[in-house]
C-alpha cells in the first residue's frame, strides 16, 4: 500500500485483524490534529476490536508504503484454523509475534 493509504477508519465494523509486514503506520483518533502513535512492523492492528466486537476506534494511516495482511475474522474464528510458523511466511512472522498464542 502506498503512503497515505487507509487499513481501517473509526466506526467501522473490526471484522478483521491485519498484520504489518512492512514500513509505519499513523493510529488517529477522531477529530485529533496529530497521531496518537506509529506503530511499525512487524505488529497485529485491530485486534482490540476484533475480540471485543466493537467498532473501529481509530483510523490507521499508511505512514510510509507499507505491506500488510489482511486476516479475516471468520476465519480466525473458525475450529480449524492452525497457524503454524511452516503455513505461510507472513504468518511466520505472526508466530514471532505471538508465539504463546498458537500452537502447532
């Protein structure tokens, strides 16, 4: 994604969870002239909302490009869903991330 580009706005339903590969991102409150925090990769964005099925509460902006996946919450949800750091590259990464949270 390109700088500038948007992952998630305030208000929208968390109805994913993305992880950041690559480059920085900007979390905005609603109505705040400056960011709250940058995060950078690797990190999980929108989590928070996604376990607690609330909205969005901020907005996430592209600081520099960035490479993010997009992991639906469906399918986080589902019985046999298995990350294991062999299933994908990206989701290696989520593995280093959370290693206690997923098993193989």
């Amino acid at each position: 994604m390109r700088r500038g580009a948007v992952l998630m706005c305030v208000g929208e339903p968390s109805d994913r969870v993305f992880l950041l590969i690559e480059g920085q991102v900007e979390v905005w409150l609603e109505g705040d002239s400056e960011p709250i925090a940058v995060r950078e990769a690797p990190t999980v964005l929108g989590e928070v909302g996604w376990v607690l099925q609330a909205p969005r509460s901020a907005t996430v902006q592209a600081r520099t490009p960035v490479q993010a996946l997009s992991l639906d919450g469906a399918w986080l949800k589902r019985p046999t869903c298995r990350v294991t750091p062999r299933s994908c590259a990206s989701c290696g990464t989520l593995w280093r991330i959370w290693p206690s949270d997923f098993t193989g």
